[in-house]
C-alpha cells in the first residue's frame, strides 16, 4: 500500500489496472488488487481448510489449557497460534476428506519437564473417573510436588472437562466427578504437568511437560 499527496488533478479514486485510489482519514492511499483465484475450491484448498477447522476446533475446546501449556513457544506469536502450528504440522492423520485427529500426537502443552507413563483411565462406577499412573520421580528434573492438568474431552459435542492442578505427580492416582449426561459417553484423556515453580506462569519449557495422552475411556 502506498500514500500520496493531493496533486494537481486532486485525489485518485477508482480503479485502473489493478492499482485501486482511494481516501483514508484524509489521505489519498493506493493499493494493489489481489489476482482473483480462478477455483477456490480446488482439493488442496479444501483439504487445507478442512485440516485448519479441525485444530482450531479442538484447540478451542482447550484453550485455557492451551494458554497455560504453549506459554513458553509463544514468543512471537500467539500461545493459540503456536499450538495451532504444531498440532496442523504432527496431529492430523489420513488423507483429505478421510481425515481425523490424532490424539496420540496432539498437543495443548509442550516442554522439557518428565511426564508420567502408563497413564489408565477407567470409569468403574456411574458419574466417575479413575486416573492412575506411575510417577517417574526418578526422573531428572522430576519433583513429587509437580502438578497435574486434565482435560476430559467430549469430541461428539466439543467440549472438555477442564482441571487445573488437579493432582500431585506423586499421588498416583485420582478419582474425579463426570457429569450425569455425559453418562454412555466415550471421552479423551490429556493430561500435562507444570512444576510448583510454574504455579501462576509457566515461563519455561523446564517448567512444563508434553502433553500425555489417556487414551478414550467410555464413561458408566
């Protein structure tokens, strides 16, 4: 975009070519008319925008997770924006239009800090769910007091369980509270951990873990 000052012909207003004049606050500003795109619906596009959808669906469902686990990528953008370039870059499987999450690769955290491993969701009881896991504190890095975030994410309508701290790394397990309608409902389990240092900011990716995939649990 370029400005210019009134000349002897006044301001230009219009079209020619593909330069366009026209006034903003006073000033005259000309700018260039993008090339129309003879087919905007071409498989590549489609498919880009059916992959763009849906992370920002899934991300949305997190965000406030998302905002805590992406703090530290978010340097220069956005912490919504830094998820959304890992997840479209490692977390969509298949080819277009047969394409889906892989929630094995997703992502609402990324950092240095050891997770757990052999996360196991169980829903033994109505209106309940089981998380049980080994701690790794032996772990380099790895402290008893580390805390845990969960979500419980119902993909059918969108939306997740949000828990903040929910646990210490040491506890092992937890029981939690689900909602009577979602009752027959299969959901999906990510949980990351933040250190006690991070409780209110995460500033650093030693403060923070990837995120660690549940698995689907169908709650009683």
């Amino acid at each position: 975009m370029a400005t210019f000052r009134q000349g002897i012909h006044g301001n230009f207003s219009g079209t020619v070519g593909n330069v366009v004049g026209s006034s903003w606050k006073g000033t005259g500003v000309m700018k260039i008319r993008p090339a129309n795109v003879s087919n905007p619906n071409t498989e590549r596009q489609q498919n880009q925008r059916n992959r763009f959808g849906m992370v920002v669906r899934f991300l949305q469902a997190h965000n406030q997770l998302v905002r805590i686990g992406f703090r530290p990528w978010a340097t220069d953008i956005t912490t919504f924006n830094a998820a959304m370039s890992y997840n479209l870059s490692n977390a969509i499987k298949g080819v277009f239009p047969d394409l889906t999450i892989d929630y094995a690769k997703a992502m609402i955290s990324r950092g240095n800090l050891p997770g757990i491993s052999y996360l196991v969701a169980t829903s033994p009881e109505p209106g309940h769910l089981v998380l049980q896991w080994t701690s790794d504190t032996m772990l380099s890095g790895a402290l008893q007091d580390d805390t845990m975030m969960l979500s419980v994410y119902n993909e059918e309508v969108n939306k997740s369980l949000l828990f903040s701290q929910v646990a210490r790394r040491a506890d092992g397990g937890i029981q939690l509270e689900m909602p009577a309608e979602w009752s027959g409902k299969s959901v999906q389990i990510f949980v990351f951990l933040i250190s006690s240092s991070a409780i209110g900011a995460v500033e650093t990716k030693e403060q923070v873990s990837d995120t660690i995939w549940g698995g689907a649990v169908e709650l009683s």
